[in-house]
C-alpha cells in the first residue's frame, strides 16, 4: 500500500518531468546502460504458460542491454509453482557471460514468493 500511495503522490509530477516512460518487453526505449537496475516485478516468470522461455531470454537480455544489473522476482507462475523457466534462463545467462545469484527478499506478496533472481555482467 505505501509503495501504491508513493506512486500515486508522484505520478502527475514524475509524468511532466518525464520520469515515467511507458515501453513493452523484450524492446525498451532506452539507450545502452542508462540504468543502474532494471526491475520485473510480477510480470517475467509469473506468466510462464503465456509468455514462452525465448521471450523471457530476449526481455532479459534487454534490461541488461540498458541497465547494469537486472533484478527479476518473485520467481513464481500464477499458481504459485517456481516458474520452469528459472533453471533454463540461469544457464542460458550463464554461457553469455552473466552472474546469477537467487536472493531471499522480506517482502512476500504471493505465498512462497520470497526469492528474486538477481544478474550482473561478470567483471
Ligand atoms: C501483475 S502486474 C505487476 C505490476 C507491478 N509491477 C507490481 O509488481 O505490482 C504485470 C504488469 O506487467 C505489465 N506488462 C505486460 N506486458 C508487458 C511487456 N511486454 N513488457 C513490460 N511490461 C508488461 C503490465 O502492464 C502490468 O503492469
């Protein structure tokens, strides 16, 4: 709910300050490492039965084209198994080059959905 009623409050302003830019996965309309971090929450992984692996490996591979580490959580579909798609992703990132590292995080919004996925560029 806070986080709800902060963006609420700062929706107008972040608008005509141009800090809310709207863009669809797996193409972002940012340039090449703009971003520190580049969050899913609640959307890659969740919908695992409509959204196919190669769509999840080119969404993933364009938040890390723009930002410098990629968090993806929780790692849950919609009912509530880990997505068969974690597994796959990790090794498939683990070959071009990225660290993946499964993070315990304190907030849990569906049952179980504690852990997010979380990748850098290996230095
Ligand atoms: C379940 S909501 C999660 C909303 C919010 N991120 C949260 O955690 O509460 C899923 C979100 O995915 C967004 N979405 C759907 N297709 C998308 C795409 N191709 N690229 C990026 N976001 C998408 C929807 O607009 C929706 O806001």
């Amino acid at each position: 709910m806070s986080a709800m009623n902060n963006f609420l409050a700062d929706f107008a302003t972040g608008k005509t300050e141009g800090r809310y830019v709207a863009g669809e996965l797996p193409l972002l309309p940012f340039t090449d490492e703009e971003f520190d971090i580049a969050l899913s929450s609640h959307f890659l992984f969740l919908y695992s039965s409509r959204l196919s692996l190669e769509f999840h490996l080119q969404a993933i591979q364009e938040m890390l084209r723009v930002a410098a580490e990629v968090r993806v959580f929780p790692l849950l579909t919609l009912d509530g198994n880990r997505s068969p798609y974690v597994n796959s992703v990790v090794e498939h990132l683990t070959d071009f080059g990225f660290s993946s590292e499964y993070t315990r995080v304190p907030y849990e919004f569906q049952r179980g959905g504690n852990e997010m996925l979380l990748i850098r560029k290996n230095s």
